[in-house]
C-alpha cells in the first residue's frame, strides 16, 4: 500500500506576493478548494507533528550537546590491579580556570588532580557539568587525586580522600597518589612515616573510596621498602620523564615489578624554574636537537615531545629521530624537590630524597 501524502502536498504552493521572483522567499500555502473538514484533519496533522517534534527536541539538544565532547580512542594499559589507566592525561597543576572544560571536549577523559594545586572545586565544576548533563559518562573518566604523606595517616588520609571527593563532585577516585615522600614540616623528628601513609590507602581501597594505588616523586629504595609490606602493592609511580631526565633506573625497577610509570612534565616543566632551583638553566623545548626533530616531522615542539597526547595520535617519531630524542647528554630533574632539603631533615640532600645521586 502506498503511503498517504503528506498533508502539505495537498495544497498549492504560492510565490510570496511581494517578492515573486526570488527562489528563496517564503512560499505561501493557498486554501483555495478545501473545505473545513479537510482543513480540521489537516489542522490536527500538523498539531501531532509539532508535538512529534517538540517530544524528540530534548534528546535532539542533548545529542548535539554530547556531540561537543570528542570521544578519542586514547591506548590505555592494565595495571597490576586489573584497571586499566588512560595512557594520556591532563595534569591540572597550573590549570588556567575553563580549561578543564576545554580539554574534556577535546577528548581528555584522565584528569590528574591534587589538593596542594587548590583547584579541585574548578575541576569539580566541571566534572559535575559534563556527568549531571549525561554528557560524558562516569565510566569514561579518570580521575586521579593525591595526598601528603603524614605521621598521623590512618585518619589524615581517609579526610583527605574525602575532601577530594567532594571537591571533585564524584562518588570515587579511579587513582590516588601518595604526592610526595615528606610531610611538609622540616626537623629530624619528622622523618616520614610512608608505611603508615600506605596503610591507610589500603584502606581506601577496601573502603570503595579509590580503585587504584600508588606514589609520585619516590624513588627506587622508597618503592622497594612499600613493596616488603604492602598488602596491596603500588599500581602507578608518578615521575617526571622527558628527554632531558629519561629516568632510566627508575624505569627500568618499575617495569621489573609490575609497576606502571606515568610520566609528568613531558616539555620539560620550563615554567617552574623558580620554584625548583635548577643548576643549569637550559630549556628543552629550546634544545637543538628537540627542534631539528621538530622540523623534520613537520610538528610543533610540544608534539614532537609528548608524542602520544590527544592529536598526535596519529603519527609516530622515527628509529632515528626517537634514538636522537633518548640520547641527549644533558640530563638534570626538572620538578627537582629542592624545596624539601634542609639541614634539619628529613632529607637533607637530593640522594636522600630521591635515592641516587643527583645529576649533574
């Protein structure tokens, strides 16, 4: 059976009076030759089809509205838990206000947060906007919180966790970090007591509050003391990688006990020199090599070094021109700590915090 006209067919098309000639003026529908009737049908035709259309409009808006937040297929691995980490991520740091916002309509769905930065209640915002809108489910995001490590941790740590949480408008983190190896006090006395810290994120984890463990900025011997008492083994060690600090070692002992390396400061951290003193001033995304390498690929610096963010997906480096990139010979810690020494402990010089010696 055919299907019925469409009720606008039934009527003549007319050019609007005052404009005949033009192909996109409004045409006017005649009423010549229909009786009331057919009018009453036609009437009620159009009254279901607007309501038709004002039924389908909030889920026609919401579509739009979530077709604003790219869905990029980013890598990701398993870590020794069995969650998986998004191999690329947006650290929050420094953070200018909207730019979270921003980068999960770019694609960025692991977001790396800490209560030092002071800015979870703006990545919260929006967290909160993209979740409460169905615009990007929670399933997709990642998100990662620190702490201090602290004498008094059992209950220190689970508020910490907590304020988190709130501040980031969610129900659980998938990762939270031990930041950094000290307290933030200075003083022999208050040498760190990291067991106790670890302790109380085993808890967090049984409690439901996170999924996944681990430590940023600890080194080698810091990591092997965790892992002769830790009932749920470090998942993530958060350090800073780039071609300037490889941070070979320490690479090398994470991936020989089933750890996973998330690598911070890719372009070198080249804004927080006077935070971090540095011995040598160099900057890596001035280093010659860096920008040969650039050239070459026909990329900006930024992406010839954190090959592997969100649109330089689609490309790789070179044998040759990575080989160039892993082998420069200036090698110096960026985010260096060197705030943390002191005389008076607990670490009072860089191989004490970091477990090495430090580079020239």
């Amino acid at each position: 059976m055919a299907a019925p006209q469409p009720w606008w067919n039934k009527y003549e098309v007319q050019a609007d009076p005052r404009n005949p000639q033009s192909s996109t003026a409004v045409k006017l529908f005649s009423l010549a030759g229909r009786n009331d009737a057919d009018l009453a049908v036609d009437a009620a035709a159009v009254a279901a089809a607007e309501q038709r259309e004002l039924a389908a409009r909030p889920e026609a808006t919401a579509a739009a509205q979530r077709a604003l937040y790219a869905r990029v297929q980013v890598p990701s691995f398993t870590l020794r838990d069995g969650h998986t980490i998004p191999a690329v991520g947006l650290g929050t740091w420094k953070a200018a206000p909207g730019e979270v916002h921003t980068a999960l309509q770019a694609g960025y769905r692991h977001i790396d947060c800490a209560s030092v930065y002071q800015n979870e209640e703006e990545v919260g915002g929006a967290v909160h906007h993209v979740l409460s809108a169905g615009l990007v489910p929670r399933s997709e995001l990642y998100l990662c919180g620190k702490v201090w490590n602290n004498d008094h941790a059992p209950a220190r740590v689970r508020q910490a966790c907590l304020k988190s949480i709130q501040a980031l408008r969610c129900e659980y983190l998938d990762l939270y970090l031990i930041h950094w190896p000290v307290t933030g006090s200075v003083g022999p006395e208050l040498r760190p007591s990291v067991r106790e810290t670890w302790q109380a994120m085993e808890g967090l984890v049984r409690e439901g509050l996170v999924r996944s463990i681990g430590v940023s900025n600890f080194g080698a011997r810091k990591l092997q003391d965790i892992l002769g008492y830790a009932e749920i083994p470090p998942a993530v060690c958060q350090v800073e990688v780039h071609p300037y600090h490889r941070n070979d070692a320490l690479i090398a002992f994470c991936r020989a006990a089933s750890i996973h390396v998330t690598a911070f400061s890719p372009l070198g951290s080249p804004d927080s020199a006077s935070i971090f003193p540095r011995k040598k001033p160099l900057v890596l995304m001035e280093d010659e090599t860096v920008r040969a390498v650039a050239k070459r690929t026909g990329k900006n610096v930024g992406q010839v070094l954190i090959r592997g963010n969100l649109d330089v997906l689609d490309w790789e480096l070179s044998a040759a021109d990575y080989a160039a990139l892993s082998t420069l010979p200036f090698q110096q810690r960026m985010v260096n700590g060197a705030m943390w020494l002191n005389p008076k402990g607990p670490y009072t010089s860089m191989e004490e915090l970091w477990d090495e010696p430090e580079l020239d």
